[in-house]
C-alpha cells in the first residue's frame, strides 16, 4: 500500500502515527485505526485519494518535467518565477541566467523575494558578497552615514567595504 502524503502537516503527523508501520503487522488498516479511536480523517483520505487519482494522469511533458526537477520544483524555476514577477521588461532569455545566480545561492523563497527587492534582480553576486561577510537581509534598512544600506549596495558600494563602514559607526548588519 503506498504512503498517503496530506498536506496538513498535523494530519500527516496523526496520519503516520497511526498507520500500521511493519508489512507483516496488525491487519488495521490507518482509517480503521482512526474510527476506533473517533478520529474523522475519512473525508481527508478520500480528498488525498482524489488528488493522487487526479496526479496519476500523466500531462505532456510531466514525465520529463518532474525527471528534470527531481519531482520538485526546482530553486531555479522558483528564481525565475520571482524574477519575471519583479522585472517585468526582461525577456525569458534575459531572465534564465539570472534565475541560475540566484539557485546557485540556495536561499528559501522569502529570503529570495526580500533580497531581489532589496538589492534588484541582477545582484545575486552582490547576496552572495553579503551573506559571506554576514550582512543580513533584515539590516538593509540601516541607515549609515544618511544612506540606507541597500541603496549603497545597488550603487555599486562592495558589501565588505559597507560592513566596514558598519564597523567603524558601531554598527552591526549581522542578523
């Protein structure tokens, strides 16, 4: 019997306590587990059951979508996907090698969004300046000598030479 994957992590947790663990275990099934100990998980199941159906249909190109993404969506798709919202003007073959840099950094998509609105859509190499020398997204606000953080950055200002400047106000622009 195949694994049942909800996306309610709660769910999934209750799911896979009481789901029968060993092949050659008790014959109780997860969902007679659940009735005996007055869990409604019955219309959950049945709307997991629906999805996997609905998913086992193969789409065009599916197959070679999901061999390439590793069944995921992939950081790159994720960066592309921010990037065209973000700079709208940038054609696709534009925008490809940019989505690259910013995989190539692995942040989580709220990281990616805040830094690309922080510092603009072609400074993956100036992030990844700042993450080496522990600048943080939250200290792009910082205001340092009358000008904010971010903006010396998006001027050209190298992220050493802007924590150095940190240093020397007393400031700090780790997390």
């Amino acid at each position: 019997m195949a694994r049942i994957r909800f996306t309610d992590p709660d769910l999934q947790a209750v799911y896979a306590c009481l789901s029968p663990q060993e092949v050659d275990g008790p014959a109780d099934t997860a969902e007679a587990i659940a009735a005996r100990e007055g869990l409604e998980l019955a219309a959950d199941l049945a709307a997991v059951r629906r999805r996997t159906a609905r998913s086992a249909t193969p789409r065009p190109g599916a197959e070679r979508a999901a061999r390439r993404a590793g069944g995921r969506r992939s950081l790159e798709s994720l960066a592309f996907t921010v990037l065209s919202r973000q700079a709208r003007h940038l054609r696709t073959a534009q925008l490809r090698p940019l989505a690259r840099d910013w995989a190539q950094l692995g942040l989580w998509p709220e990281e990616l969004q805040g830094w690309i609105s922080a510092v603009g859509v072609d400074s993956a190499a100036v992030v990844r300046d700042c993450i080496t020398a522990g600048i943080a997204l939250a200290a792009m606000d910082v205001v340092l000598d009358g000008v904010r953080v971010k903006q010396r950055l998006r001027g050209g200002e190298p992220a050493f030479s802007v924590l150095a400047r940190a240093a020397s106000c007393g400031r700090s622009l780790s997390a």
